[in-house]
C-alpha cells in the first residue's frame, strides 16, 4: 500500500520531469501535468492495466490524454513505467526536431500514444471509438481475451469544443460502462479563469447524457482511488471531476493561467521545488522513487501472463481469427467474392447513382469481410450505408452486430471511427452528405496524420444533388480534400470504378479514404470485365479514340458521361477526342512520368467537373481549359442546373474546337 508520502514523491516526480522539460525546450505547457500529476499517479500504480514490455498487447486498458497540450504528463508516465521508447533523452528533447516527444501526443512517434491529441475534444470524442471498438470485440470474443477500459483525461477546453457534447451523448446512448472521463476541473483557460467564458455545470450535462458522475479532490489520492474503484463497478460510463489546481506547487503562478502555456521560468520552478520539497537536480528521479514507478509498470507482466495462457486455450479458428483482425489483414476469400460482383456488373451494366452502387459492393464486402463496421451521420437511406447482414449495433443487444446509427453527429461520428480504427480489429466505414464533411473534417486530418484505415462515404457530391440548393451542395469541399496530405479522395464514374474504389479503400493501410458519390444515376462506362483495377492507378483512358488523339478530355464522377457524350459528337465533326477518367488525383499522382504522360497525351487538354474548378490546372497545362464551378451552385433539379452552369457536353464540343 503506497502512503501519503511515497505517492506525494512519485506525483512529484511526474510534475519535475514536466516541468524541467517544458524549462528547457522553454516551450509548453506545465500546468496540467502538475495538476493532474496526483490522478495519474493513482490510475497508474492502482488501476491501469499494461505491460510496457508489450506496449501493442491487444487487451492493455487504453489511456487517452484529450488534453493533448499537457503532453510531458504522458511522456513522464511512460518514461517512469519504462516505455523503452521514452528514455530519459526524449524527455530532455521535448518539442525537439526528431524526438518522439513532440508537442502534442503523435500516434505512431513511440509505444504508449494511443492517438494523436491536441485539438481539444477530438481526444474524447475519439474516446468513444476505442470503448465501443472494445465492445464489439468483446462481443465476438468473449471476456477472456477482450476486457478493458478506456481512462481519458480531460480539460476545460475539451468539454467546451462543441465536439464533446456528441461524444458525451453517443457514449451514454450506447452504454459503454468501460469508458471512464477523468475531468481536470482546475477552471482556468488561457484567457484566464473560465468564469470569463462558460458557467455552465459540466456535471449535469454528463448526468443528462446518462453518465455516472463524481466529484472529488484531484489532489486526495485516497479520493482519487475510491472514485474509479466505484467507476469500474457502474453500468454506464463514467465522469469523475477532479477538482485541481492548475500548476500545483508553483508559488506566485499555481492556479493561474500562467502556468498554462508557458515555462515557469528558473525563479517558479526554484521555488516549487522549494514548496514541494523536490531537492533534485533537473531530470534527476531519485533511486527510489524511480524504482517505484518501474514496479509499478512491471506490475502489468501478470496481466500479460494470465491473458496470453486464455489466449492460447482459445479454439484455433478463433485465435487465428483475432489475430487475423488485430493484424488488420483481410479474410483471404474476399478478392473472389468482390471479383465475382465485378463480373456481375460488367455484365448487367446497371444505371444508378455511385451511392447505390456503393451500398451494391457494400452487400458483398460485408459478407466477406466481418470486421467492417458501418454507419452513417441520421442519414442512412442518403447514404446507402447500411447492408443486409448488418444488424444494429446496441447496447441491449449486446453490441452485436455491424451498423452504428451516430444520429446527426457528423463530428462524433468521425472521431469515433478514428478510435475504433485505433483500437484494432475493426474496419470502420461512415457516411454523410460530402458538404458535412465540414464536420468532420479536424477527425479527417487526424486519420490522415495516424496512417488510419478510415472509409468516409460522402455522397450527394455536388450540385447534381440538385433542389436542396448552394447550402447542400459540396462546390469546394473536393478541392480542399484533395489539398490535405495523406488522403486519397476517390469520385468514381459508374459501378465497376465505385467497386473498385472500395477494393482500394479497404486495402489502404496507409491513410483513410474519402468517396465521393452521386445522388443522380450514372450509366455503366465500363462494359468489359478486367481484374486489374484501374481505379488503383488514378486516372485511365476509359473511352480511346480511333486515330490520332487530337484532344483530351478529362472529368471524374457524374462529368465522365458528359465526356463521353462529347467525345462522340465531336467524332461526327471529324475531332478524335480521347477520354479520361480520373477518379483520383492522389492515386494517379503516384504513377510514374511515362504512364500519367500516356495517359494524359500531348495534345490540348479539357478537364470538367461538376465543382470547384480549383487546382485543375496542373492536369490541362497552361494551355488548356476547365469547365466547372467558378461560385456557389443553385437550388434546382440536377439538369437545369447542369444546363445553367455550362457543365455540358457541348461546352466541351465549343472548348476542343476553339483548341484544336
């Protein structure tokens, strides 16, 4: 049993190696971690389960820092527990060019970051993926082998991005009783005392979303130990409001807000060490208390132990079958299933919109692949996300399952699926219309920055959607999609390059995936059935013409028609005319010299597109042209819009002529 005494220098070696670290980088944020330093001393040593020799062990309980700008807390942790990955070192390198110990928490810089954090609420809300990712795995494998908590800690500024309020609501709907908030309630934000900004009661808004709620001493360990004993016994999720003080020990500056963004400075932090009676020299742990904190990593070895004996009494079907999903790797009779569908619609040449065709692929994928996990933002018959072996993912239920009904939580929804993508052995895949991805856009360029394996279905995707008007229709939001690094947007033509986006999207381990889909019909381009897939290159010829090329035509999505149909009146003027599809920029950017050179000729070049006419240059040259949206769209029927806008097939006629 630890006394009073020892915890005080354990927490207190969590507060120096924060503080001296953000002195010496002289940048960061001291403040929470010295607050925070007594709760995360207890939830470590007391309750946390993980074993730093096996930081990616499938069934460690998941600790999220969503008050992601106190990052040295967490990277102290992992140095006390013994993360190899954070030696001393990389806590004498904070903010430094290279270390692990970046600004904010980067997934993927070192074993122990669970997700990247620092836009405030993101962690929470991404919280919410990793208890329900837990859920459904639990409910596939049972409680020997899948059995774990999601512990978040959280600030002022978390609970105050509107983001919150849908993770809190979405959390307490579904249950997830293993999701426990530890709330840093220490009142203070960079502008000073948050009084100035909210006066809200941050306990009744978790209450009202059916939470579990304590408030205690943030500073009381014996407060702090009993609050989450009781957490772990409800069935709900739990909130526990640590009532703190911001920068705890620092003398003049120790609940205020400048200990919040800012060194100490040598003066503060001689008198801490002072008041708090920590007589070591910088990044200096005495033996013992060092020794403590290793014991208490080295705690989690039975842990590991115990489980990994269940695991392996586990039937072997089902033990290949967790490793097979933890791994991420797809069930290998996939590829025929989808190759099969390919087939299927090369020969029935279907005409609908790319959404239908999505949810058609969707059919057979989600009966190959179990782990894919869908949803859609209160918009599931738009969307088209949803298959017939995908039964609702509840709490009564027993998150059994494959569908998750987010309600209109377009910013929840994204987060959530970062988290259970994260969490592993799931395959999360969700839709909205393509102008809300506005919404979730802070979560899309999180899944980029972690590598995520994340589909986002955004479909109505441009003003083809028509009557509901400019507020609906998505003119920009493909253009600034493709500008954002590591993200592979897709605007497939027909059904063969719908299915083949999805084989692309599935297979992409190195970032999320965002398609955008018509609501209008769109005939089958492709008649002929070939294995290779010609989406995975970016852009292809789809249409070649008899002689000499004398012009391209390039478009994506619904416009490759109208390419088509120019391209056929422009062979009865005597104009050879090649088109090209090009249903990723990113994809096809990849290609080498030669083949984009192939593809794209050397002859003047048209591109159309149904948006922002934005970035196409670099594809028609200097000398080419681009039909498409210069402003905002209008409220009317997909044709007459077309029609007004000039996005036509004799547009393109009138632009080749005046170019060849």
């Amino acid at each position: 049993m630890t006394t009073q005494t020892e915890h005080n220098r354990m927490a207190n070696a969590i507060r120096f190696l924060s503080a001296d670290a953000v002195e010496k980088a002289n940048s960061g944020h001291p403040g929470m971690p010295m607050g925070m330093a007594d709760v995360a001393t207890v939830l470590y040593t007391k309750f946390l389960k993980f074993d730093p020799k096996h930081p990616h062990w499938p069934d460690r309980d998941r600790f999220i820092l969503s008050a992601g700008h106190g990052s040295m807390l967490l990277y102290s942790l992992l140095h006390l527990t013994g993360y190899e990955d954070f030696d001393l070192d990389q806590i004498k390198n904070f903010r430094q060019m290279g270390s692990r110990t970046a600004g904010h928490p980067e997934f993927g810089h070192g074993a122990g970051i669970e997700t990247t954090t620092g836009p405030l609420g993101q962690g929470i809300a991404t919280s919410v993926g990793f208890a329900l990712g837990e859920r459904i795995m639990n409910a596939r494998f049972g409680n020997d082998v899948v059995d774990h908590f999601t512990y978040v800690i959280a600030g002022d500024g978390c609970l105050m991005e509107g983001i919150s309020q849908e993770a809190i609501s979405m959390a307490g709907h579904l249950k997830l009783s293993k999701l426990i908030v530890l709330f840093d309630d220490n009142g203070i934000s960079i502008d000073g005392p948050t009084s100035l900004s909210t006066s809200e009661d941050h306990k009744k808004r978790f209450e009202a979303a059916g939470w579990d709620v304590q408030q205690i001493d943030g500073h009381d360990p014996v407060a702090i130990e009993a609050a989450i004993a009781k957490a772990k016994t409800t069935n709900t999720p739990s909130m526990i409001a640590c009532k703190t003080v911001i920068g705890f020990g620092a003398p003049t500056k120790g609940g205020t807000s400048a200990t919040h963004g800012s060194p100490l400075g040598a003066t503060e932090l001689a008198g801490a060490r002072e008041k708090l009676g920590w007589t070591s020299e910088p990044f200096d742990i005495p033996a013992d208390i060092l020794g403590a904190w290793r014991n208490a990593g080295a705690r989690g070895k039975a842990d590991f132990d115990a489980w990994g004996a269940r695991f392996e009494n586990l039937e072997a079907s089902l033990k290949d079958e967790f490793e097979r999903r933890v791994e991420g790797k797809l069930p290998e009779n996939w590829i025929d299933a989808f190759n099969d569908y390919k087939k299927q619609i090369t020969a029935e040449l279907p005409k609908v919109a790319t959404r239908k065709s999505s949810q058609n692929v969707l059919e057979v994928l989600t009966k190959a692949i179990p782990e894919m996990i869908g949803g859609s933002a209160d918009l599931t018959g738009s969307n088209n996300t949803k298959t017939g072996v995908q039964a609702p993912i509840t709490a009564d239920g027993g998150y059994h399952g494959g569908y998750i009904y987010y309600g209109i939580r377009e910013h929840g929804m994204a987060a959530a699926m970062n988290g259970l993508a994260l969490h592993g052995g799931v395959l999360p895949y969700g839709g909205t219309f393509l102008v809300f991805t506005d919404y979730c856009r802070p979560a899309i360029r999180l899944s980029a920055l972690m590598n995520q394996r994340v589909v986002y279905v955004m479909t109505h995707d441009s003003i083809g959607l028509g009557e509901d008007g400019p507020t609906h229709q998505p003119v920009e939001h493909v253009a600034s999609l493709r500008a954002m690094p590591n993200v592979t947007v897709i605007r497939p033509a027909d059904a063969v390059e719908t299915a083949e986006a999805w084989a692309m999207a599935i297979t992409n381990e190195t970032g999320p995936t965002v398609m955008a889909l018509t609501r209008q019909n769109l005939p089958t381009l492709r008649t002929e059935y070939r294995e290779d897939n010609l989406v995975a290159r970016g852009g292809y010829v789809i249409s070649d013409c008899d002689g000499d090329r004398q012009v391209t035509l390039i478009a994506t999505g619904s416009e490759v028609e109208i390419a088509v149909n120019a391209q056929a009146k422009l062979k009865a003027d005597g104009i050879n005319a090649a088109v090209v599809s090009l249903p990723s920029w990113e994809l096809f950017d990849a290609q080498s010299p030669e083949y984009r050179k192939e593809v794209l000729g050397d002859k003047p070049r048209i591109a159309i597109e149904a948006l922002s006419v934005f970035g196409w240059e670099r594809y028609v040259g200097d000398n080419g042209k681009v039909i498409g949206m210069h402003g905002f769209g209008a409220s009317a029927p997909a044709e007459v819009l077309y029609e007004h806008f000039g996005i036509t097939a004799e547009a393109l006629v009138k632009a080749a002529k005046e170019l060849v």
